[in-house]
C-alpha cells in the first residue's frame, strides 16, 4: 500500500474533537475563500468552489460561516487574501513530501514548515527537488458502508479512473485529473456519497520504511497537517504489512 493511501487512512482516523475542528474548519473557509478569489462566488460556475463547499459541509461547518468566506473571497466582506504555494522537501529516510499551502504571509510560513521538517529529521529543499516523484491525480474517498467494491467499480467504470484502493474502512478511487467531474458525478447520480474528492499528488515510486522511519515520518505528516496554512500534505514511503502491524500494537 502506497504512502499516499498510508496517510489518507490514518489521518482520517483522527477523531475531530472540539479544538481540532475550529483548525479544520479555519482550513476549510481558506480554501472557500480563495476559491472565490480566482473564480467568482457562484458554486455553479466555479467547480473549484463547488467542491470547497462540499467538504465544508461535510466536516459540519455552519452554513453563515461558508457564506461569510465566499464574501470574503468576492470582496463583498473584508478579509485576507491567500497565496496557494506548493512546498517540497525530505522526510527521515529520503521520503518525498509534498505540502500544499495556502498562506496570506509566505515568510512566516516558509519559516515554520523549515522548523518542523528540521524537528522531525527532514529538511526544505528547492522548488521542484520531489515534484518529479509524484503525479497529479483525481483522488476520491468513498466509506465501504456505502457500497462494495463490485457496486463502486460499476458505477466509476466509465468515467475514466485508474484504480480503487482499499484503504482500510474506506475506498480510495484514483484516475487522472480529468476524471475528476465524471468521477463525482457518477458517485452523485448514483446517490453514493463521498468522504472526500480532490485533485492530488500520488507517488510514481515508494520507500519502503522500518517502523522507527515509519514513526518518524507519521509525526512529520501529523505535524504538517495540524499547521495552519497547510492544506495538504503528500508523501511517497511504503509501510510494508509487518510494520503496519507493528504499529498497530
């Protein structure tokens, strides 16, 4: 099992109590908000937006606090203005990260994911160091109390994906970044709902890790993902079955 899908299972795992939600929900209406920037505040005719929403909804967000971050976004309110910025870097053992941000203080982020890279064994590197390592890719969550994996392949298989994973309690459905509208929608007219839909980084080659490297990398991507501006984090280690289990003990 791919990093990727590693970390796709684990982090979602993570219970949402109260002080991690408001860090979710921060993270949410940042990307509803510059969604609306580039796009415009209407939903129907920005896709980006559309599915900023979806997610917001899905993690519970009230619905006057989706309306002020489109505002905020249009203008209409006043708000800050975010900058989406790929980072890249190294983890413990070579692994590849990638970490998507949207920051409205490029210096200080920068700064603080140099320091959590460095805390964790890793390091920043330049511009298009890892970027080669991984492939932009349609990646959707479906929970497996929705439906099988035969009922699921049917009603993707004819809107272009590659693959469904099986990651744990969930299906991780992959396919190229044009698969991404014809993937959802054939989840909707199915009435299958989604945990998740975004367009990602997915490995093109994995290292594999021990467990000590598993759990220094676990805390490098638990970290990067508990900051702020991070919205995003992608990693291409390989978690062989003996070491998963040895971390589930």
């Amino acid at each position: 099992m791919a990093g990727h899908s590693h970390w796709a299972g684990i982090k979602h795992k993570k219970a949402i109590v109260d002080k991690k939600r408001g860090k979710l929900w921060s993270k949410l209406a940042r990307a509803i908000i510059q969604a609306a920037q580039l796009g415009g505040g209407d939903p129907g005719m920005n896709l980006r937006l559309k599915y900023a929403i979806d997610k917001a909804r899905a993690a519970n967000m009230p619905k006057d606090t989706i309306a002020k971050a489109i505002q905020r976004g249009t203008g209409e309110l006043e708000g800050s203005s975010y900058e989406e910025i790929l980072y890249e870097g190294y983890g413990s053992g070579g692994v590849a990260v990638m970490v998507d941000v949207l920051t409205d203080n490029r210096n200080r982020t920068v700064g603080e994911l140099r320091k959590i890279f460095e805390k964790r064994g890793g390091n920043m590197g330049n511009s298009g160091c890892v970027a080669w390592q991984f492939e932009n890719k349609t990646q959707v969550r479906v929970s497996k109390e929705v439906a099988d994996e035969d009922t699921l392949m049917e009603t993707v298989l004819d809107a272009g994906v590659e693959d469904i994973e099986d990651i744990g309690d969930e299906w991780l459905i992959t396919g190229p970044v044009d698969a991404f509208q014809s993937t959802c929608d054939a989840l909707e007219a199915a009435e299958l709902e989604r945990l998740s839909a975004e367009v990602g980084y997915v490995p093109t080659a994995t290292v594999p890790l021990d467990a000590e490297g598993a759990r220094k990398i676990l805390a490098l991507m638990e970290d990067l993902d508990d900051h702020d501006d991070v919205q995003n984090a992608y990693a291409n280690f390989d978690l062989p079955d003996e070491v998963m289990a040895e971390l589930e003990e």
